[in-house]
C-alpha cells in the first residue's frame, strides 16, 4: 500500500507534490494528501486524461477552502508533462515488510514481502536474509546516554547476552533463538485503551565486550509495523559505565499516527527503563520490569516532569545570573 509519505522526500518532491505547491493548491492541508493521491491513481491508468475531465474524476475528494481551479491546474500540469506515464512513488525504498503481504508478492514495486505468517513459523527458514531498514527520516530517532553504575565488564556481561537484554526492555520478550544472530519475540505496549503487540525478529549484525548492534522488525495485530536500527555503546565512566543508545524506528499505523514528538518522548523513557535494568541485571539482580505492558501515557507523563524539571532548572540559573550580574 502506498501512501502520501511514500510520494516523495522533502529534498526530493514527486511532480504531483511539486505542482501542488506551485500551483497554491492546498491551503489547510486537510484535503491534500487525498488529492494527491486520487490524483496519482487516476494519471497512472489514465496518463491520456483531458482537462474538462479532471473535475469529475476527482469529484470523490472534498475541499473547503482551496477550491477546485487550482488543483485542476497542478494536476493538468502534470498530465501534460507526462502523458507517457507518471512517475512511480520517489520515497518507497526496498525494505524487507512484516505483513500480510501473499507469498511471492510484494505491495510496492522494489519491495520485498515477508508474510506473516513467515514471519511466526516456527523453522528457520522463515528468516528473510537481512532486515533491510527504509531510507529517508526515521519517525523517531534517539540519541541517549545513561549513566550506570556497573562496571564496563559487567556490563559487557550483559550486552553479550541476548536473552538477558530481552529481559530488561519493558514489554518485550523473547520466544525463540532461531540460530546464526537470529531472534523471535514479542513487545506490547499500551496507548491509553489501545494496546499493541507487536510480533517479529531481530537480527544481531555485531557483538563485542562493549557494543551491540541489531535491526529488528514487527507487525501488530492491528496492522501497524515497527522497524528499528538499534547501536549500543559502552564506555568506562569514572566508576561506572556510560550507556549510549543510537536508535532509528520507522513507525507505520495506529502508533505511527501518536505523534513524533509524543512517540519520541515515550521512546526515550523507554530507553532510560531500559538503561536502568541493564544496570539492575549488570550488578546481578534480576532486572525491575513491569511484566505488564508499559503504558504510554505514564511514560509520557515521566517525561513531562522531566522536561518541567529541565525549564525550572534553566529560570533558577538565569535568574542566579542575573542576581550575580547585579550585584
């Protein structure tokens, strides 16, 4: 399936995009992404299409405020541009898809399919050969550092051993260790009175006493999809360690439409807990997660407070700087 955030790149507009825009032919916005893509679909089986035809063919799309003339215009534009054919969606990269694609086909041209049910056999055959992340802006990137307080090796201890990270991130589990890196599991999450869960694998691409790197992907019952490159670094910290999570996730679904920055701050909570139980089970005890699904709303809450901390934090010393500029 195809979308409007598959058209193009924000460096790199599709023509119907670039029109669109040229030609002032969106105003709120709300319309837009509809037009855009009836549009796409009618000069893809219709490139030939005449300009007195264009107001009922896209008749099935309302707008309020822009009105018609000018949308009329950019998608004319186009069509005379290309009658030989529209050019194909510019932001859909070959990736590898947990769906409900049927064996031996694919949704987008240049997209590999793995079905879902390849996705929960039991055999290792199932394993696609790489997880292939998508290009362009991932819907959330993290870029954080913990503090622990476990030594570098004991942490190491804990970076070297799948099962026992698995463990320390709120919500997830692993069910099964498919060999040669790779891994199945689950991770649940919940949004208020939508609860996720995500069903998938993860492939270890490097391991060593003071990093690991892995790509994982999921598919929810519900529909939506999760892909993430995840980097993890650990650095001596005066007596402890230094924790750095590098991590890129491509949302699609219900939880791609909670919003980036709401789904960051909720990440970047998650990636703290996470943080936090690695140093639980590097010091040997056994990591403090909620075996219940970490709700979104708590996390979010968590990271408000933070966030109300950090502006109280930076008003004291600017007004201590001032009290010190005065006198």
């Amino acid at each position: 399936m195809t979308t409007v955030e598959g058209m193009g790149r924000v460096d790199d507009l599709h023509p119907l995009q670039e029109s669109f825009g040229r030609h002032h032919a969106l105003q709120c916005g709300f319309c837009t992404p509809g037009f855009l893509m009836s549009s796409y679909d009618l000069l893809s089986h219709e490139p030939d299409v005449a300009r007195e035809d264009l107001p009922a063919e896209l008749s099935g799309v309302l707008c309020r405020c822009t009105g018609y003339r000018n949308i009329i215009d950019a998608v004319d534009d186009v069509a005379e541009a290309h009658r030989d054919g529209i050019p194909g969606p510019g932001n859909c990269a070959a990736r590898t898809l947990v769906g409900r694609t049927p064996a031996g086909a694919s949704g987008v041209a240049g997209v590999t399919g793995v079905t879902a049910e390849e996705t929960s056999a039991p055999d290792d055959s199932s394993k696609p050969q790489h997880i292939e992340l998508p290009s362009g802006e991932p819907t959330i990137a993290i870029d954080l550092t913990s503090e622990l307080t476990s030594s570098p090796a004991d942490v190491a201890r804990v970076l070297g051993d799948v099962r026992v990270l698995a463990r320390c991130l709120p919500g997830a589990e692993l069910t099964e260790d498919l060999g040669d890196d790779w891994y199945r599991g689950r991770a649940r999450i919940a949004l208020g009175p939508v609860r996720l869960s995500f069903q998938g694998l993860a492939q270890v691409l490097g391991q060593r006493a003071d990093r690991i790197v892995l790509n994982a992907q999921g598919k929810d019952t519900g529909g939506g999809s999760a892909q993430a490159g995840i980097v993890m670094v650990a650095t001596p910290s005066g007596a402890g360690t230094s924790l750095h999570a590098d991590a890129k996730v491509f949302l699609t679904g219900r939880i791609a439409g909670f919003g980036r920055s709401l789904a960051g701050d909720v990440s970047k909570r998650m990636f703290e807990d996470f943080a936090r139980a690695i140093d639980q089970a590097a010091a040997g005890a056994e990591p403090e997660v909620d075996a219940r699904p970490p709700s979104a709303f708590a996390l979010l809450a968590a990271a408000l407070r933070a966030r109300a901390r950090d502006s109280a934090d930076r008003v004291l010393r600017a007004l201590g700087r001032r009290r010190s500029k005065n006198q």
